[in-house]
C-alpha cells in the first residue's frame, strides 16, 4: 500500500464530504446550543450548569454519529452505484489504499467537526459563565472523537457487504449494543438462563465495548474520577486496535469482491 497515494485520494473524500455541506452542521450545532442554553437556564434553576455541560457533549456525540453513519454507510457503495469504482480500481489504486482513505477522509471531517464543535461548545460555556473542568472536558471530547472514528470503521465495513439502509441499521445497532454491554453480560447473569447468558457473552466479545471510550458522565457528573493515565492509553488503544481490525477485515472482504 502506498502511503502517499492513499492520503492523496482521502484529501479528495475530505473535499469531497466538506463539499456535501457538511460544514453547514457546524452552524446547526451553534443554534442547538443557542436554544437550548435559553431552555435550559429558563426551566432549571439549580443545575442548569450540569445539565448545560452535557446537553453540549451529547449534541456533539448525535451530530457526530449522524454524519458518521450515513455518510460512512454509503462512501463505498456510492462509488458501487456509480460504477465509478470500475474506473477507480482500473488505475494503479489497490483495493486496501481505497478503503483506507475512505477511512482517513472520514475521519478528517469528524476531526474538523468536533473541533470547531468543541470551540463552539467552550464560548458557550464562557459566556453562560458555567465552571466546568477543562481537562476533563477536553479528554470526554478526545474520547468521543476516538469513539466515533471506530463507529466509522464500522459503517464502512457494514457499507462493503451489504446495501447502505441495511448497513444504516446495523450501524446504530452495534452504537446502542456496544454502549450498553457491560449492562446486558449483568442482565445475562440476572435471567439464569444458560443460552441467553452464551449469546449476550457472545456479543460482548464480539461487538465493540464503546463505554471504555465515554467520558461524558464522568467529566460532566463526576459520578467517578477520570480513568489513571494508564487507564486512558489502554482504552484509546482499544478503540485504535478495534478500528484496525475491522479496516481489516474490510479490506478482506473488498478483495474478494467481483465488479
């Protein structure tokens, strides 16, 4: 795979995402916040401060995750649709630099988006004269970018095999699963069933284990102290490694696909 080649072509799905207006999200986030920074300091009046805090990170973990899963669903069957692909792997383009970049381009714009959403989010806070914790907030906003990155690897893996409505679907199942996994192993011990406790185990080792990379309670709450250093590295390794291995799998499946 060449390196050069690959960030080339995902310069282009950048462009070519930040051209879909995508940017124009970075403006409705700034309304969702206008408005619900007049709501919520109109109806609560003791923890308007905590509830400020999250309504931001939770509105730019939807946003995020919107974008993500219907624009990474459809990246490489648009390029199937189009025939397009047909012109793309005719050229000196490996099929592995093709999912690549699509991976890379993605996740440029959530950068961008969750940068300009998070300075957005901190004048917000500054002008509504809320205290709030910045490292901690900062570290939530690093770890929602890792999150949604991984999200991505698994749209663009569903996206490959399968039409971009099933892998929509898919895609927000395997968000709302892998948040609450530790959850359904507990509610698989509770139901002292032995096939429903195999196939909830099953899952948990299979799906992602997207709560190691939410902060947001924590850093909004405090309902526990942030993970130790050493906590934080092994759960952003786990969300590289977990995107790597489905980029992989990806790129298997590619392969072996007839056009």
């Amino acid at each position: 795979m060449n390196a050069s080649r690959t960030f080339v072509m995902a310069k282009n799905v950048f462009q070519e995402v930040i051209r879909d207006r995508v940017v124009y999200i970075i403006a409705f986030y700034a309304i969702i916040l206008a408005v619900g920074n007049r709501a919520i300091f109109e109806f609560a009046a003791t923890t308007q401060d905590k509830i400020f805090l999250d309504f931001g990170l939770a509105a730019m973990n939807i946003i995020g995750l919107i974008v993500v899963v219907f624009i990474g669903t459809g990246l490489v069957n648009k390029e199937i649709e189009k025939r397009t692909i047909l012109m793309l792997i005719a050229k000196p383009i490996s099929r592995s630099e093709f999912i690549t970049s699509k991976y890379l381009g993605l996740s440029g714009v959530l950068a961008v988006l969750i940068v300009a959403m998070t300075a957005i989010y901190l004048v917000f806070l500054q002008l509504g004269k809320v205290s709030y914790p910045t490292t901690t907030i900062l570290i939530a906003v690093l770890f929602l970018f890792l999150q949604l990155t991984l999200i991505t690897a698994v749209a663009i893996t569903l996206g490959v095999f399968t039409s971009s409505l099933i892998a929509t679907a898919l895609t927000f199942a395997v968000y709302l699963i892998g948040n609450i996994t530790q959850d359904l192993v507990a509610l698989g011990r509770l139901s002292q069933n032995p096939g429903v406790e195999r196939i909830i185990q099953g899952l948990y080792l299979i799906l992602p284990n997207l709560s190691r990379l939410d902060l947001k309670n924590d850093a909004v709450y405090g309902l526990q102290a942030i993970p130790d250093t050493v906590t934080l590295i092994g759960n952003a390794t786990y969300g590289l490694l977990y995107s790597f291995m489905l980029l992989a799998i990806t790129i298997f499946i590619f392969l072996r696909r007839e056009f």
